[in-house]
C-alpha cells in the first residue's frame, strides 16, 4: 500500500481545483475556549465546507483519480452521511456515476443531501459495517470502484491537506486535536506534521460509545466493534484500517475519549459561545478540552471542527438536554388537593416569578395519591438554578408539596 507523506498530500492539494468542490476553510480565534483552558484555541472551521466536513477533500483527491481512468465507469461507497455527500459532490463534478449505500439509521438530512448532490442512495444494515458488506456486493462488478471512506491512499491524502493548512495559518501550534472515526482524517494530518513539524502534538479524540482506537493500540491491530451507540454519528464507525491503524501508532501522541455528556456539551458551547453550529463528530475536540482531562496550559492549540451536520431533531435533544442540566427547564410535580383554584393558583405564582409554562398536566390516577388529591406537573422555563429554587421555595411556602422531576 502506498505510503502517505508530505509529497501525497500536496499531490492531493494540487488536483483541489475548484473552490466550490473543496474550500480552503477558516481558522478563528475563540476567546471562551482560551480563557478556559488556559491556552490559545484557534478553530479550524472544517465544518464550513460545502458538504458540511472534511470529506470532501479525500472524495475528491480519490475521484480525480478515478476519473482519469480508462477501466473504471462508477463508484460505490458506504457512509453514515459525511463521506456520502462527499463522495456524491466529487463524484458529480468529476463525471462518475455513483451509489452510495447508507444505513437505515442515517440522519434523514445527510440522506437527502447525498441525493441532492446526484448520488443514487441505496438503505442498508443498521450499522456502517453491514453498510460496508452491502456496498462491496455492489461493487464487485466489472468496471466499478469501491471508495472507502479511510482504508484508501488517496483518501487519506486528501484529508492530510487539511494539516496544511493549519500548519500554514498557525505557524506557531503546539498542539492539534482530532476527531477519530476510521482514522483517515488525523491519519492524514499526523502523516504530514510528522515529516514537517514532528514537534507538534497530535491528540486524536474519540467517543466514548464508539471507542476502537485505545484497544487496537493495546492489542496492537485493528480491533473493530459492533457495539456503537453514540450521537457523533460522523465517527460511529466502528472500526479503523490496517492503514489508518499503522499512521495512529506511528505519529499521534495521544488518545482521549468524550461521553456522550461531553460531546452534548461540546455542541451546545460552540454554539453558544462560538456561534458555530456543529454535529456531535464535530464537537469531539472541543469536548476533549472541556473535559479537563486534556492539559494544553500555555499552548496554542488548534481543535479541529469536522463537521456540521446536525440533524434538527437531534439539535433538539441535545438543547433540551443541555437546558435541564442547566434548569433553566424544569419539570415539576406539585401535589394539590383537586378543587377548584388550585392551577391558576399555582400558575399565577409562577408567572409572577417570571418563569414561563410551558405544558402543564393534571394527574388523578396515581396510587401514591390520597382520595380528592391529584399531581399538576408543571414544564417551566426559568433563566438558571436559582431562578428555579426561588419558584420551588414559593410555591413550598403557599402550603404544596413539591418535586423537581427530571
């Protein structure tokens, strides 16, 4: 197999040429992160490209190659959603047909904007690995090329251009962070910082619930899993390359792994206090340094935001959950004797706290209840912790019996 290095990578730069198929994307100072981590966090803003991550860049390298052969007339690639659109884009500028097989449980919107971009969109398997095994059934046709998403040269090459970039726009880093899923992304970067700045140091970042990276380093191979159950859907895949594997061993410094709190977490803050929008994969690097169990005290630090596809139903989740956290929405159980005045009572208390209601539901059907008792569970918004004590502690004082229900 090929070997990546700096002269792949900007072999695989030089094909980059249209803007509108892989951008040279942003990198912006973040004050909140560097104030607490105590560093200087610059973002790169991989998220912004067209397709919404980093995946076009290794699609396209790919498809360059793809499309100046004589033997080759389609492609076929299996893809939770990101390597899907990218594949899909680079496919449809360079001319070559291509099916892309998802899982069932892909998000509807990486669903439809792989079709958008022109691919045939074929659902298969619940996981990414029984995508994979129907991908390859499909392509084990004359004239028909399988993309992986990381156990290719070229792919990883493309990617690996996203390190030249940083390298280029923050000379002075000390330390990069990395989202993992299969590997090919810092598969690339460390391939490149490790033949032009072997100083730098390289933390790859997994989730918790997808976790392959620690064990295959342990065991020595690459050790896949089919237990996956995680929101940053961008890295659930459940496995690494015999390539991806050999460039992580060699050249990344360090591996951390996030909760599924933490990669919530990580959304929530870059959208709150950086005004980015990313998806769970995304966030993987900035809940790396959230978690405090990342030490980058004193360092210029560059977290890399892979991608920003957030299905809206899952950005609703993560909110909701974010907000009780925080309470500033809480639920809660007031038992009343069930006569009249009792809600506008209660609701009337509330109000004059300036917390808003959002549902209330009145329950008589509960063996814990007395005879002529009911529960009013109350969904109210409040502005933090102390705002919520404030509306328990007067609605306590009137007499009822109160309980914070989460």
């Amino acid at each position: 197999m090929p070997a990546i290095s700096g002269s792949t990578v900007r072999a695989a730069r030089e094909r980059f040429d249209d803007p509108d198929i892989v951008q040279r994307t942003p990198i912006e100072y973040s004050r909140s992160l560097s104030d607490l981590a105590s560093a200087e966090i610059h973002l790169k803003m991989e998220h912004l490209q067209r397709t919404g991550s980093f995946k076009t860049r290794g699609a396209y390298n790919k498809l360059q190659d793809v499309a100046a052969r004589d033997d080759i007339t389609e492609v076929v690639a299996a893809s939770a959603g990101n390597h899907a659109q990218g594949v899909a884009l680079a496919a449809a500028k360079t001319g070559v047909p291509a099916t892309i097989v998802m899982p069932t449980t892909a998000p509807q919107t990486k669903i439809d904007a792989t079709r958008g971009y022109g691919a045939d969109v074929v659902l298969e398997g619940l996981t990414f690995g029984q995508a994979v095994d129907h991908a390859r059934t499909l392509s084990d046709r004359s004239g028909v090329e399988f993309v992986h998403a990381f156990d290719d040269p070229l792919i990883v090459a493309g990617q690996g251009t996203l390190g030249l970039e940083v390298l280029e726009d923050v000379p002075d880093i000390d330390t990069i962070v990395v989202p993992i899923g299969g590997g090919g992304l810092i598969g690339g970067i460390s391939a490149v910082l490790a033949e032009e700045r072997p100083d730098v140091r390289i933390v790859g970042v997994q989730a918790e619930d997808a976790s392959t990276v620690p064990d295959s380093l342990d065991k020595g191979y690459p050790l896949p899993t089919d237990d996956v159950d995680t929101i940053a859907d961008g890295i659930a895949t459940g496995s690494i390359s015999e390539l991806t594997f050999s460039l992580i061993r060699e050249h990344v410094d360090e591996i951390i792994t996030v909760s599924e709190e933490e990669l919530a977490s990580g959304v929530v803050f870059l959208l709150e206090r950086a005004k980015q929008l990313v998806e769970g994969a995304g966030a993987a690097s900035v809940a790396a340094l959230l978690s405090g169990r990342l030490d980058v005290s004193g360092e210029t630090v560059v977290p890399v935001l892979s991608g920003g596809n957030l299905d809206m139903s899952m950005l609703q989740t993560l909110l909701t959950h974010e907000l009780t956290a925080r309470k500033q929405q809480i639920r809660l159980r007031v038992r009343i004797d069930d006569g009249p005045g009792k809600l506008a009572d209660i609701s009337d208390r509330i109000a004059g706290l300036d917390a808003n209601i959002r549902t209330v539901h009145h329950y008589r059907a509960d063996n814990s209840l007395s005879v002529g008792e009911a529960f009013l569970v109350f969904l109210v918004e409040t502005s933090g912790e102390s705002h919520a004590a404030k509306i328990i502690e007067t609605i306590e004082e009137q007499g009822y019996d109160v309980d914070l229900v989460n």
